[in-house]
C-alpha cells in the first residue's frame, strides 16, 4: 500500500515540474518582469528608475534562468527560476507583490474557504443523492418525467443567477439572513447558511441527473434481477443494493475533489464577501497581483494532483475487484 | 468597406465547414442514420429552430464593415471610423434610440425624479418623459397601457399572418420535393405522419414569429426591456450579446478539436512513447485548474496589450483579439476530455482487423489515421462539440463577472449581468438588465441543452438517459 501510495507521488512529480515550468513561462518569459512593473506602477509615464526600484523590491531584478556574475551553486539559485518557482515545491510561496507573506495568508484563508466548501459537499452529497434516488424509484412515472424535465430546466440557469435570486430573496426581502459578509467562531453560521444554500440549489439540477442516471444503470444489472427474484420490495432493493453499488462511482468522483476544498469556490466567495482563498485570488486578479496568482495556480495543482492519488486509493476500499499495481 | 475580424473569419470557416460535413455525413450510413433519428424527436426539432434565430442573429452581427459617411461631395466616399454589423443596421431604431439614464420596461417616463423647468419657469422635482419612450403618446400615464396592448395585439396579429405564410412556403417546397399534392402534405405533417417532426418545427417557427412580431412591435415605441445607465437600450445590448455567446460556444471547440484529434488519435495508434508525452501533456493542463488558468492567462493579454497598444487600430479589434484568445485558453482547458476519449477509442479500432490490414498493406500511418480511424470517431467528436456549447456559454458569464471574460466594451450577458449588479442595492431595484440576460441565456442554453441530449442519445445509445 505504502510502496503504492509513494510510486504514485513519483509519477506525480513530473506533472508538478510540468505545472511549474508552465506558470513560470507564462508569468517570467511571456511577459517579462519589466512589462509587470509598468503595468503596476501605471502606464505612460513610467522612469526606468521606478521600475528598477519596484523589481529591486520584489526580488524580480535578478536574470531569468542563470546568473552569471553570482558564484558556485549560486549562478543557479541567484535567478528568478530558482527563487520564485523552485522555491514553491516546498510550498516557500514567498512575498505577494504588495509584500505580505503568502504563505501566512493562504494558512489564515483557508478556513472560511473550508467553512463554506464542507457542507456545501456534505449537505449537496445527502440531498442529490436522496433525489437521485426518488427519481430512479419512480423511474417512467410522472414524477420521474417532471424530476427530469425540472433537472433540465435548472441546469440551464447560470449560477449567478442562482446566488443573485438567493441573495435578494432570502437575504432583502425576507431578511432571514445577512446577504454577505463573514465572522469568527460561531458566529460564522448565519453567514455560512446563504451560500451553502445557493450552492445547493445551484447544483440540484446536473448533479441529480447524473446520480440517477448511476442508479438506473445499476437497477438494469442481473443482480438487481436476481434480487426481485428471490421477492425483496423494490424499496429494499433500491437501498441495499443499487445505493451502495451506485456509491462507488459517486464517492470516486467525490475524493477528486476533497483536496481542493481547500481553495474555496472564486464566485460565491466573492459575490458572499467570505475572507477564503477563493477570493483573495479573485481579489489578486483584479489587483494584478502576480505573485499570489502564481502561487495559487500551483497550489490548485498540488491538491488536484493529491486528489487524483487519492481517488486510486479509495478505489481499493469502496471496490474490492480494483488491485493496485 | 467590409471590415473582416478574425472571429468573423473563423465564424464563415465553421459555417462552411457545416456545410460540407453536411454534404459528407450525408453520404455516410452511419452518420446520417443518427441524425434520421434526432430528427423525428419533437423536443430537438422546436431546439434546433431556437438555435437557428440565434444563429441566424449571430451570423448577421459577423458581417461588420465601415458605413459611408454622408458627404456633399458626390466623386469620392469617405468612410467612417466606425465599425458596425448588419445586425446594427436593421437594429437602427434601437442602436440609436438612447435616454438620458435608467428607464424601466416599456416606460414613458424615467426611473429617477429630475428638477425640470416648466414651460412657467417654475422648477419642480420630476419624473422628466423619456425621449423615445411612449414618443407618440401625448398623455402617457392614461394612454400608455391602451397603446401597450394594442402594441401587443398588432404583433400578435402580424406574428401570425407571418408564420402563416413562412409555414405555406414550407409546406409547398416540401409538396413539390416530394411530388405529393399540397393536401396530402399538409395532413401528413399535421398528423405527425413524416419522418421529420415538422408539426413541433412549425409550432416554434410560429412562437418565436410571434414574439419577434411582438417585440419589434412594441420597440417602434418603448424600450421593451427599459435601458441602463447611460440610457442604451437593454433590448440591443441583449441582442448583440447573442453573437459573443455563439462565438465563446462555438468557436472554443473548433480552436481546439485539432489538437483534441490529432493527439488523441496519435496518443492511440501509436502507444509508446508517443502515447506517453501527450498523456503526460493532458495530466499536466489537467491539473491546473481552469479558472486560475485563464485569470493567469487573461491577465498577461492584458499586459500585453497595454504594452502594444499602438497595434491595435481600434477598440473594437482590441476586444475582437481578447475573445478570440479567451476561445483559446478556453479551448486549452477543455481539450483534454475529448482528447482522452479519443485515445481510448484510438486503442481499440488499431486493433480491428481492416487496420491491421491496411498497415500490412503498407498503407502510411498518417494516412491509415486519416482514412480508418478519423471516421469511425467522428460521432465522438460531434457529440463532444454539442455537449460542450451550453456549458461554454453559462462559464462566459461568470467569467465576464471576475473581470477575466470579454473585455468590458464587448456586448455580452456576462457583461450585462456585471454591471447591473452595482444596481441590485438600489431602491426600487433595477431588474431589467438581469431579467434580459436571464431571459435570453436561459432559452439559448436551455435549446441547447435539449438538442444535445438528443444528440447525444442519437448518436451514443450506451449513454442514453434511460
């Protein structure tokens, strides 16, 4: 299992170089240090000497891949490669472009992202499912035609929709709870309800089909057949067997994701104001911050790259048939 | 003077690349059964019409040109700087019809009090008329709604002589085509009795009719659906934004299928190390997440053209690159899934024996790709392009919202839903902005979404929603 989990670390390393070289050759090579300065500091009328302080200041004044006025290891080191993209295998995230420490802030962040992600995930899980599953019990009925027919109809709104109508029904007109904003400790509740509850909504529509779509299948298997055969209620059925063999796909599909939980969801984190990461990268966008936009292009990465691991491992346990190798 | 951007050309070369796989899949079995099949469902029959208006709107906003300048001299033509489509032109009354601000749906006064000046020289605070709103009514607040609806029972009528006589033309043509008498024709399609649903094509011919007769009806006086901040009709942006969406929908895909095809198939045929390097490439675009990837990379276009703003002729070029590379990095991210169900079906038809046969023939592998593997994909490739459209239109919304989408001058839902967010705190609310845009994105992708799946049923049994 050990010897599983590292040999597929191993494969993954090549994948985050690969990540790596891609972010550095589009924030350092594409466009040079010198084009970002100019674009921070305003554009027309810039002095050479402003520009050259502001890269002095972000440590962006030193060449791109080999130095040649350093010595010994440090013609490599002393390089922008080295300190800016290398650094971030050991997660040195270093200083944002207005000199705060990223890695502190990602640490401090990523907690109302998790306030918010988790029981979305957990709520959205329980209740798609349980749909998917009324569906499929009804499955050729009326209920099942109009479930359908309603999936559809809401899988063609946008999101946004969903979290404007949200915001303005529940939050302004029937002033349950506060429309944004964001509190410590327990006090995160009330702000966490509205956008757990949009989320949900938001979802109901693609992932209720696709789960029900996962039952029927199962419920067209012999050993479905074999079951009504030996005469258990279709109920029973529906519970014993096709819910925990419809699982297996479905709880896959849930493991990819949990690593990333971490970053949070861009748009609701904004449109909510949840201090999370997803909007201290949308935040970093609008402020043309590139250091914490590269840094968060990599860390998304990573976690992807561990849920992917992750979901080979939870093969194993959910399925029995799946042998590592 | 015709102007060409390069969305428009790449919007002609998918059109005319419809057309002659219309021509090819035509003569192929099993690409035409399929269709033979779409065609006979009712739900994809009224989409595919939908589709068509939108098309059909977005295919004229493509034709862009410089208009002539109105000149006393007869000997040369001066053009103007201005770039407009065709769709500008018949939307003229719209174009050009601005307030002063906000205005509500179909009103005759403005959304906010002014300090007008009586003809008395007194000042008072006021609802001040709009300028083009309710124009021909010389009471508005008791005629208004009198006019509204004899607007509206005109349209009807006029959507429906129209229908009346496009369903006619229809039903003639096919008469003729199939040598039957009008009558027959007639009682076969209204019996559902032809192989084509022409009974629910005709019923949306005639709604959507309908509701073009109705709207244009009412915007001869009104803004229908009221106008923004700076007094533009929400209509127009609406109707404008429809090209963006078909381009973001449609374009992405064919910036990308290339590359989806040719890696998947050679991923497949080759195995090895080829197989590694572009497997190892779709892992690694995988990984990084989509929406930080176009930040990053929008961004950068950004720096780039501040940098090189003197490239650039004009503003609407400007935009015009910034959608075609949002396409691009769109395309980029979404290739991979296509790119992996290719390969594996890649792997499996190497192995069937008529490509055996042709390798130990010594045919070439390019060309055994081309011949053997390319059209027993094709199916693949085409469900992936319809599946993949309504997707890309709802992610260009939100996009637009982060400030990473089209650029800010480009008309887009995404757009319109951005800046009428600012308003939503306002009291009363300005709805209208939002309502157009959820209007006419949910009937685009709602089609869309329902002439996929029949697509996709057509063409993919295995996948079929049971």
């Amino acid at each position: 299992m050990i010897n599983y989990i590292l040999r597929r670390a191993a494969y993954a390393l090549p994948i985050l170089i690969g990540v790596n070289v891609i972010t550095f050759v589009l924030f350092f090579v594409v466009n040079t240090p010198d084009d970002m300065a100019r674009m921070n500091l305003g554009m027309k009328s810039v002095s050479e000497a402003a520009i050259v302080k502001w890269k002095d200041e972000r440590g962006y004044n030193k060449p791109i891949l080999f130095n040649q006025s350093a010595s010994g290891t440090k013609k490599l080191t002393e390089t922008i490669f080295f300190q800016n993209s290398v650094k971030l295998f050991v997660f040195d995230f270093g200083r944002s472009d207005s000199g705060r420490d990223i890695g502190y802030d990602i640490s401090q962040r990523m907690w109302p992202s998790l306030a918010i992600t988790v029981p979305s995930l957990i709520v959205g899980l329980l209740s798609y499912i349980s749909f998917g599953l009324i569906l499929a019990f009804f499955r050729g009925s009326y209920v099942d035609v109009s479930g359908v027919i309603l999936c559809v109809i809401m899988m063609s709104v946008s999101g946004l929709f969903y979290i404007i109508g949200g915001q303005y029904l529940i939050g302004k007109f029937l002033h349950l709870v506060p429309i944004s904003g964001y509190d410590t400790g327990f006090n995160a509740i009330k702000f966490v309800i509205l956008p757990v509850l949009v989320g949900l909504v938001g979802g109901i529509g693609a992932s209720t089909r696709w789960y029900r779509t996962i039952f029927l299948e199962e419920m067209n298997k012999d050993y479905v057949r074999t079951a009504r055969a030996k005469g258990l209620s279709e109920l029973r059925i529906l519970y014993r067997h096709v819910l925990s063999n419809g699982l297996i796909p479905i709880l896959t599909g849930v493991v990819v994701i949990l690593p990333s939980l971490f970053i949070g969801s861009l748009i609701v984190e904004s449109f909510f104001a949840i201090p999370g990461l997803g909007s201290y990268t949308i935040d970093a966008i609008n402020r043309q911050d590139f250091a914490i936009v590269r840094s968060m292009v990599f860390l998304g990465s990573v976690l992807y790259i561990i849920g992917l691991i992750l979901t080979d491992i939870s093969y194993t346990f959910v399925d029995p048939r799946v042998r590592l190798n | 003077m015709p102007v060409i951007f390069v969305t428009d050309s790449l919007i002609f070369l998918l059109l005319f690349g419809l057309v002659a796989f219309f021509f090819y899949a035509r003569k192929q079995e099993h690409l035409s059964a399929p269709w033979r099949d779409v065609k006979k469902r009712s739900l994809a029959m009224s989409s595919a019409v939908v589709l068509f208006f939108f098309v059909f709107l977005g295919v004229l906003d493509s034709l862009h040109f410089h208009p002539k300048v109105e000149t006393d001299k007869k000997s040369e033509t001066i053009y103007s700087n201005e770039i407009l489509s065709v769709l500008d032109i018949l939307l003229n009354d719209l174009r050009l019809k601005n307030e002063k601000t906000y205005s509500a749906p179909l009103a005759s006064y403005s959304f906010s009090k002014e300090l007008i000046e009586l003809e008395s020289g007194k000042k008072i605070r006021d609802y001040p008329r709009l300028v083009y709103g309710g124009a021909t009514l010389s009471n508005p607040e008791n005629e208004s709604r009198a006019d509204i609806i004899k607007r509206i029972s005109f349209g009807l009528l006029y959507g429906l002589l129209i229908s009346f006589i496009v369903i006619n033309l229809i039903i003639i043509i096919l008469s003729r085509s199939r040598n039957e008498t009008y009558t027959t024709t007639l009682h076969n399609c209204l019996n559902k009795k032809t192989n084509t649903h022409w009974f629910s094509i005709f019923l949306t011919i005639s709604v959507v009719l309908i509701a073009i007769a109705i709207l244009y009806n009412l915007s001869k006086n009104y803004h229908v659906f009221g106008t923004d901040k700076v007094g533009q009709d929400v209509l127009y942006q609406a109707l404008k934004s429809i090209r963006t969406g078909l381009v973001i929908g449609t374009l992405t895909t064919l910036v990308m299928l290339p590359f989806a095809i040719a890696m998947g198939l050679m991923a497949g045929y080759f195995r090895g190390w080829v197989d590694d390097v572009i497997q190892y490439l779709y892992t690694t675009l995988n990984s990084i997440p989509g929406v930080l990837l176009i930040a990053a990379s929008i961004l950068l276009l950004q720096v780039y053209i501040s940098n090189h703003a003197d490239d650039f002729n004009s503003i609407e070029q400007r935009a015009d690159l910034r959608l075609l590379f949002l396409c691009i990095i769109l395309g980029i991210t979404s290739w991979t899934g296509l790119c992996r169900l290719l390969r594996a079906e890649a792997l499996k038809l190497r192995e069937i024996d008529y490509v055996q046969a042709a390798k130990a023939f010594g045919v070439r592998d390019y060309k055994v790709m081309f011949r053997h593997l390319l059209p027993n994909v094709m199916h693949i490739v085409m469900i992936s392009i319809v599946l993949d459209f309504s997707g890309l239109v709802l992610a260009e919304a939100v996009l637009s919202y982060i400030n990473i989408g089209v650029d800010p001058s480009t008309y887009s839902w995404g757009n319109m839903i951005n800046s009428a967010r600012l308003e939503m705190a306002r009291e009363p609310i300005v709805w209208w902005s939002l309502s157009a845009a959820f209007i006419f994105m949910f009937i685009l992708v709602l089609a869309a979404n329902l002439f996929s799946d029949a697509v996709r049923d057509a063409f993919d049994p295995r996948l079929r929603e049971l």
